[in-house]
C-alpha cells in the first residue's frame, strides 16, 4: 500500500512536494483521531484548567494578559467562553486604565461576535470604538471584525442590493486591513491569499500559502488552517486529489488538537457526500454537529444544520435501498432454502430407495450363489451317476454279447 510522503528541503523553501497520496489511509487516520476525541478533549481541558489556576497568583496586569490568553484558547474550542474571558479582561482593562489593552480587548471581542452570529453586537462595539486610538495589532483586529460582519451580512441576506452594499464594505475593509497588517505576516497571507486565488493568480496564492505553512508548526491548529487554505488553491486549479489530501491534513490536526470549531470537515463531509461515500460522511458530520454543540456558535449551526439534513436523507435513503435490496434477497434465499430442503428430502429418499434396492441385490446375490452351489453339487452327482450309468450299460451290453455267442 502506498504512502502519504511530504518531502520539503528546509522549513522554508517552496513549494511543498506530495507524493504517494494514500487518501483512504487519510480517512483511516481521521476515523482512529475521532475515536481518540474524548481524550484530546480531556487533555485540552487539563490545558485551560492549569492556564486558569495561573489567575489566582497574577497581578493586575499578568492577570489581564493571562485573561486575554485564556480567551484565545477558548476561540477554536468553546466561542462563548473566548467571549466570556475577552469580557472579563475588558472590564479589568478599563478598571486598572490600560487604554491601549482596553481597545484590543473591545475589538477582539467585536471580531469574537461576528463568529457567533452576534453581527449587531458587533456593530455596535465597533461603532464605539475610535480607530485613531488603536494599536496597530488592535486595528488589524478591528477591520477583520467589520469584514466578517458584512461577509456574514452579505452571505445572509436574501436582498440583492443589500447584498452588494455588504460586499462593497468587505472588500473596503479588507483594503483597510492589507494596508495595515505587516506585509508577509501571517494575517497579511491569509487575508491575501484568497484574493490572489479569486484574481486567478493561483500559482502565486500557493507560494504564499507555502510561506505560511514555513511559518508553523506541523500538526498545530495553526498549520490546520493553512491547510485548508491549500487545499481551496488546489480545488481551484482542480486537481481534486491534492485538494483532498491537504483537506484531510486540515482536519486530522483539528480533531487531533481538540478544535471544536470544525470547518475542514465540515467540507470533508460535503465533499464525501458528493461523491457518493455517504456512509463516512455521515458519520463526519455528525461528528462536526456534536462538536458544534459544545462550541455553541449559531453561525455555525446555520451551516451545518441543511449539510447535515442533507447528508442524513442521502444516507437514510441509502440505508432504504440496501434494505430494499436486502429484503429481496432474503427472499430468494427463503426460496433457494425451501429448495434445497426439497432437494435433500428427494436425495434422502432416493438414497433410503438406494440402500433398500442395494439390500436386496446382496440377499439376491446370496440366494444366486447358494443356488448355483447347489445346481454346482447336482451337476456334479449327474455327472457321477452317468458316469455309472455308462459303466453299467457297458458290462449289459458285454454280457448280451456273450450270451450271444
């Protein structure tokens, strides 16, 4: 069987070569890492847990970055307590006066709303907010806040001038944050990439997406998500098989680092169900569905809930035909052993016919020899007595022919 192989020279040369891509090895891995959930979960826990205990010893100002840290470890595993933790470090910002803090607070928690389909919260905290105040690491924030608000916005609305208005405000603030953030930094990749990928400069899109990949660390949440970053590139340039390849990476890091905020395979799932291999993506989107209940975001409900009706119908009616077709054979079975009871009672009785004819042929073949002995012995006392008969004859006829004389 052939093998996953990843060959790279240096972390940091370009691009990644893959070969040997052994999808359902992939899938295999996944299914084991699924099964394996409760327990990365438990250690993830463990992980927030220590991380919480550090509160009760800190100072003020260890104490908000500590909640602030915590906030983002709650972001891919539980939304509402990312939210609850950005809250409190907010609060202790404006009580202990760090103005700079206080802003990236407010607009990370703006950036959290958006995820968890709080669009107008989000609005409003943004609209509290003045940009000029902000550092640039709080800025950066605050544009991808109000780009995930009119993506959000635009994706939902049903109003086609509404629609575009929100489209027209994305891409403005997506100006705003390129213009921002570090040109080369992660945040400036990952928000240029897929502009790059929708202008149809795909080669450039994967050497920027390889930058970013040299910029992580394999198996990592992080690398999880330039993974699926990848394999969006690849889907485009329609080479399927490497697009599912870096699909699967994707979503093998995020089960195995615990994330319950499932995007990768949540596409798995629909990209299986395309394909026909309903069973597995059931079993992938109901794994999703389960995790999203742990991580509450409405957004995501709203995504998954019609994938996962629709995959479970598929399945559900494949589940029906097999039946079907499971139904109809049993009968013909019922059939083919009805006949073969048949057969073997016709068999059984021709064989008893068999045993009682061949019986018959031995008492037969007994009575023949016993028979033939006897004619044998009767053959036998004729012969004899001939034999005498003659001699007797012989010694009439000698002394007739004497008396004669």
């Amino acid at each position: 069987m052939l093998t996953c192989m990843v060959f790279t020279i240096g972390r940091a040369q370009a691009p990644l070569e893959v070969k040997n891509i052994d999808l359902p090895d992939m899938y295999r891995q996944i299914d084991e890492a699924i099964s394996q959930s409760p327990r990365y979960i438990a250690d993830y826990e463990e992980k927030l847990r220590q991380a919480k205990q550090t509160l009760e010893t800190a100072d003020d100002e260890q104490r908000l970055m500590q909640l602030m840290e915590i906030s983002r470890m709650y972001e891919s595993f539980c939304g509402d307590s990312a939210q609850v933790y950005t809250e409190r470090a907010l609060e202790l910002a404006r009580q202990g006066g760090y103005n700079e803090i206080e802003g990236e607070c407010m607009a990370r928690l703006a950036y959290l709303c958006t995820f968890l389909g709080s669009q107008t919260e989000s609005l409003t905290l943004l609209g509290r907010m003045s940009p000029h105040a902000l550092s640039s690491g709080a800025l950066v924030t605050y544009y991808r806040a109000y780009m995930m608000v009119y993506s959000n916005l635009s994706s939902n609305t049903q109003l086609q001038q509404m629609r575009q208005e929100f489209g027209e405000l994305y891409a403005c603030y997506m100006d705003s944050l390129l213009a921002t953030a570090p040109e080369g930094s992660e945040m400036y990749c990952r928000h240029r990439e897929p502009q790059l990928v929708g202008e149809g400069r795909l080669e450039e899109a994967l050497k920027m997406n390889t930058q970013r990949l040299n910029m992580t660390t394999d198996g990592s949440h992080e690398n999880a998500i330039v993974c699926y970053s990848r394999y969006t590139i690849y889907r485009e340039m329609g080479d399927m098989e490497m697009a599912k390849y870096w699909l699967c990476r994707s979503a093998l890091d995020d089960v195995r680092n615990a994330v319950l905020d499932q995007m990768s395979l949540i596409a798995l799932a629909e990209l299986l169900e395309t394909e026909g291999d309903t069973e597995r993506a059931s079993r992938y989107i109901s794994f999703t569905w389960e995790c999203n209940r742990k991580y509450s975001p409405r957004m995501r409900s709203w995504q998954i809930a019609p994938l996962l009706t629709a995959i479970e119908d598929s399945y559900e009616a494949k589940i029906l035909h097999k039946s079907r077709i499971l139904t109809i054979w049993g009968g013909v079975v019922s059939l083919l052993s009805i006949f073969f009871v048949i057969v073997l009672f016709c068999l059984f009785r021709q064989r008893k016919q068999l045993k009682a004819a061949r019986q018959q042929l031995e008492y037969t073949n007994k009575h023949l020899v016993e028979t033939n002995d006897k004619l044998k012995w009767m053959n036998d006392w004729v012969s004899k007595s001939n034999a005498e008969w003659q001699a007797e004859n012989k010694k009439l006829k000698e002394k007739i022919h004497e008396t004669n004389k």
